[in-house]
C-alpha cells in the first residue's frame, strides 16, 4: 500500500489504540491538527480498542469494521507505546484482517493509508513487516513534519507550526552547544543534606526547602521513576536497590515512586489475576517503609489512589513520612477512566483528604492543569484549573502548596505562550500567599515532548530547563523545585544512570543559563514584549473568568462547586473520552492552536473569548 502524495479534503481519520496502553497524548495532539487543517478525526472508543487486542475473534472484527465503515474512515492511524513486539503484532493483525476482507484500496475497498505510532524498535519491525509500504511515526517528528508525513498541502498548515520562533531557537542552540560539550558531565550533586533532620523520621520537605533556601543552592530535584518487572517481588527488590545507588549519589532529593496502576487502585487488596501494566507494585505498607528506609536520605512520595483517598493519605504519611500529598482532584476516575469513583465521589475523597493533610503539616500538589491540557483544554482551563485547586486547599487551612506547572504540554505550544500561560497561573497563584500560605513552584518538561532519540531528548531537556528558569526570572530561588523527566522518556524507563545523567544535564543547563543572562549572552525574558503581551491578555482573561465563577457558581470552593464548573462546561475538554455522554457541555466546545497557545474557537476556526464563553454558559446553566 503506498502513501498517497497529498491528503484530500474529504479525508477521514481513524485514530485508534489498544485500551491496554494509556499513552494518549500523541493521539490527541495529532487529531487535534488534522482538525485546525479542516479534516474530519475520529478517536475510537474503549470498546474498539479492547477490539483490537483481540482482533481475530469475529465479533471483534464485526465491531472494528463497523466503525469505519459507520464512520466513513479511510484513513487509519494505529498508535501503541508499550512493547515494541506486542505493537507490531496487533497493527500487523489489524493489516492483515484488513485485507484478507478486501478492505484496502487497491483491492477495491475504502481505505487508502493505514499508519503505525510506536516505539521506535516497533517502528522498525512494522516497515520490515510491511516492505515499508506502512508510513511509521517513531515519535522525534515536530508536528509540522507529522502533517506533511500525512501528505497535508503546506498552504493549509498552522503557521505558528511552520514559522521558527527566535526564543525557542535560542534555547535549542544554547542547550545544544551545552549537551554536546558534554561539560554537564563534570556537574556536581548540591549539598542538600547537611540539616540535623535530614534522613530522620522528622525529616520534611520544609525542611529541606528553608537549609537550601539559606545556602541559596535551590531547586530541589525531584524525578519519578521505577523498574519494570512481571514478578512483583523482584520488581520491589530491584527498586529497593535503585534507591540506595540514587540515595548514594546525592544527586536527587525527592524520590519520587512510580508506583503501579493496582498500587493505586487496588492497594492491599488479592491481585491474583489482575493486570499490573507496569510501575512499582506496593502492595502493604510494609514495602512502603522498606522503600523509605532504601532512599533515605532522599525524601518520598508517590501519587495518590483512585479510591479510598483519605484512608490512602493516612498510609503514605505513616509509612513513608511524604515529602508533600499529590492530588487529582478532578481526575483519576470515571472521567478518565483510571478508577471507579464518580466525579462528585472522587471530589469529596479528596476534600476530605486535604482537611486531613492539613493536620500533618504537609504541603499539598494538585496535580490538575496539565490533566485538562491533555484533554485538549485551552490556555485558560489550564490557568483556572489550577487557581481553583489552589484557593481551595487554602481555604481548607492547607499552610503550604506545591504548584505544579507542566511546560510544553501540548508539545507544540510556543516557548513565549509556555512563559504567559505560566507566568499568568503562578501570578494569580502567588497572590493567595500570605503568612499562613505559602507556594513552591514546581516545573517540570512535557510528558509528550521528548523525542525517542536519546540525543536529541538531551538537548530538549536542557532546552526546557532554560525556560523554567525564565518563568520567574527575576526570583533567584525560583524554581524551588523542578521535576526532572528523565530524557529516555520517549524510549524506556529510566535506570539509575539515566536518572544522574537527566538531574546532571538540568542543573548545568540551569546554572549555565542564569550565568549567560547575567553576562549579556542571551536575553533577559523578563522584559520581552511579546511574553508580556500575551501574559496581560491571559491574566485578564483568568481573572475575568474566576470572578464570574465566583458570582454564579454557589459554594464554589467545595466538592459540589468542583462538579458544577466541569459539568457546566467552563473547563473545556474537548477531547475527554466521554463514551457515554454523560459530559456534553464540556466536550461541545472546540479548541485549537492559535499564534502558539490554545484558544476556544467556532466551528470556522474564529476565537470564542473566554468572557463570551462563561456568559454564554451562565446564560444556558441548570437553574
């Protein structure tokens, strides 16, 4: 089957995965540029993607070709992330099916392409499957180049993709120069340890955070990580001793555990049976406390449950002394599919959890913007997510909170919209501080934005920790932490050595960067005059969108409030897989990417401003 030279206007899209594999980001930045070019995308549901594991049972087939067909699809794109055998096998069965029916267009039938998204191993075995008659996408393309693969004409390609943009290649060429000298290599671990604390069962992040803060050798680094392993108690062991070697080279503050799905669903319950789908499978407090004891004198922490939230607080406070509690708040449940719990349960159990975290002391994460941003939420969803989560910790007597702000996410977004859209959240943010409320901002890069090219992955590491720097410029302990992603991400997990590389490659990047901007080198981002344009325009649309929501969404600042604002349709996802539709007015409303960022627009692509858009919601909401 070869490619055809250029997609037509009535293409239709097939955009499917298996249910198994939960990498959904590429799939949803890909349809959502396929549609701002004006073609027809469809993201098949769970029930075709479970299809698709099993797709030589007739049933399954049955279903599978009924949603082309129903969908007038000609145009298939298969994604699978996980294991570079597993994803050839299933695409090489879907092919195969596909054309013993006779289904293929040079047989005759309706589909003219058919495309594989994986690993870049995966990748290879398809095209030596397939003669390279299938067009592969290994993950390092900028999404320009993905379009123009799909045989997109260039006179209707987003212009914010096709034109280069003077900061983000200032910061590539720095970070490049940077990785390739290898001097990163020669970076020292900070000394983070040296407080009486530290390592003791009294040891806290605080703690941590004032000792660093005076010796003016901030951030603190934290990264997430966790080996791979089918037998659950090798896999613990195996963790066990990445902790020691991470604990030993000083480099890493915050152990952060990349615990398992059934960790987080299903903690000490029978797994007898049940799928596992990798991560580090804890399972009783007791392997918590072995974790603990392996990484000290790191401090821990892990994400919260999908049920049970309070009761799994409790847990990790007693078993792990947690640096900080990371919650979902609106997520990790039935609205993403990652747990059982309705939206308003989910809700509740997380109130209830932070009045209780309140009495520990502890900072609190909410781990919300970037969760709308996957789900193709515009600019402003990712801003007020974030506040609202913010004000209500406050209000539940939280003293302290960690700010979570996710760069590159979508990957596509432009370094100078990543500053605004920041600067606004953090702004709004800090203006909660008082005495009794203090914020640690927390970056990190983009679970999407690192390419499988481990070289190329090393220069876009170091490239976003230029642009952590630049959110608060003018503030010498800001970031207080970043979150390193490790730059195998794309690839496969990260060990140990990769971890040290990572940490090593962003606290160079970072000391280098500041150096160059105090010697001239390169620009001071504080006084640019486009991030300060799109900033003003972003912060008066956020404030201009809280204070309406505070004027009509009563009791806003509680679980009902929460449910409210999502159902109503003010925080837009327009790519949630909402199969039921039980969320109609947050999925109505369209997004794409407009100069760089992501706005709301109409079915022609025009802007809908955010004030038009809440009165229009206010004006339609259940009374």
């Amino acid at each position: 089957m070869q490619m055809e030279n250029k997609a037509h206007s009535n293409d239709v899209f097939g955009f499917i995965k298996t249910k198994v594999d939960v990498h959904t980001m590429g799939i949803y930045t890909m349809a959502n540029l396929l549609r701002d070019c004006g073609y027809k995308v469809v993201v098949a549901k769970d029930e075709i993607g479970e299809a698709v594991e099993k797709l030589k049972k007739l049933n399954n087939y049955s279903l599978f070709k009924n949603w082309i067909l129903s969908n007038k699809i000609n145009r298939i794109s298969f994604s699978y992330r996980m294991d570079p055998q597993d994803g050839c096998d299933y695409f090489m069965t879907m092919y195969e099916q596909l054309s013993a029916d006779k289904m293929l267009v040079e047989q005759g039938g309706p589909i003219k392409e058919m495309s594989f998204a994986g690993l870049p191993d995966a990748c290879d075995l398809v095209t030596q499957k397939t003669e390279g008659k299938i067009l592969v996408f290994p993950g390092n393309e900028p999404p320009v180049v993905s379009l123009r693969m799909y045989g997109v004409p260039e006179h209707i390609l987003p212009k914010s993709l096709v034109n280069d943009n003077p900061y983000d290649n200032m910061r590539w060429d720095f970070a490049k120069e940077l990785v390739e000298s290898e001097r990163w290599k020669l970076e020292p671990a900070q000394d983070h340890f040296g407080y009486n604390e530290c390592g003791t069962k009294k040891d806290s992040y605080i703690a941590r955070l004032c000792y660093a803060r005076e010796k003016h050798t901030l951030p603190i680094i934290r990264t997430h990580s966790g080996p791979y392993n089918e037998n659950r108690l090798e896999a613990l062991k195996e963790y066990n001793s990445w902790c020691n070697d991470l604990a030993n080279s000083k480099l890493l503050d915050v152990l952060s555990i990349g615990s398992s799905q059934l960790t987080q669903s299903n903690f000490g319950e029978d797994w007898e049976g049940k799928s596992n789908g990798g991560g580090v499978p804890v399972n009783s407090e007791m392997e918590y406390e072995q974790i603990r004891e392996a990484a000290k004198p790191m401090l821990v922490r892990t994400y919260s449950g999908t049920k049970d939230v309070p009761k799994l607080a409790r847990i990790h406070e007693r078993s792990l002394n947690i640096s900080w509690h990371a919650l979902s708040f609106w997520w990790f449940d039935e609205l993403d599919g990652r747990g059982n719990n309705t939206l308003l349960e989910n809700l509740r159990e997380h109130f209830e959890a932070v009045r209780y975290i309140v009495t520990t002391g502890k900072p609190v994460e909410p781990n919300v913007p970037h969760h709308f941003a996957f789900r193709g939420g515009d600019d402003i969803t990712y801003i007020v997510s974030g506040f609202l989560a913010a004000k209500a910790i406050k209000k539940m007597g939280a003293r302290h909170m960690v700010l979570q702000n996710m760069l590159n996410t979508p990957k596509y977004t432009l370094g100078v919209q990543d500053l605004a859209k920041g600067r606004a959240m953090i702004k709004l943010v800090r203006e909660l501080e008082d005495d009794n409320f203090k914020v640690s901002l927390q970056t990190r890069g983009g679970l999407d934005y690192f390419a499988p090219d481990l070289e190329y992955a090393k220069i876009q590491l170091a490239a976003v920790t230029c642009m952590m720097d630049d959110l608060e410029p003018d503030n010498e302990n800001s970031p207080e932490i970043i979150h390193v992603v490790n730059y195998s991400e794309a690839v496969r997990l990260a060990t140990p050595p990769i971890i040290k590389d990572s940490i090593k490659i962003t606290l160079n990047a970072l000391h280098s960067y500041r150096f160059a901007r105090k010697i001239g080198v390169i620009p001071d981002m504080a006084h640019d005059a486009d991030v300060r344009y799109r900033y003003e325009a972003l912060l008066y649309d956020a404030r201009e969108a809280i204070r309406l929501l505070e004027k009509h969404i009563p009791n806003l600042y509680t679980p009902e409030g929460f449910e409210r604002v999502f159902k109503e349709g003010f925080l837009a996802v327009p790519y949630l897989m909402d199969q039921n539709n039980k969320w109609p007015k947050a999925t109505m409303w369209k997004t794409a990417i407009k100069n760089g960022g992501i706005c709301v627009v109409d079915d022609d692509g025009n802007i809908i401003s955010t004030e038009d858009r809440y009165h229009y919601i206010i004006d339609h909401m259940e009374k």
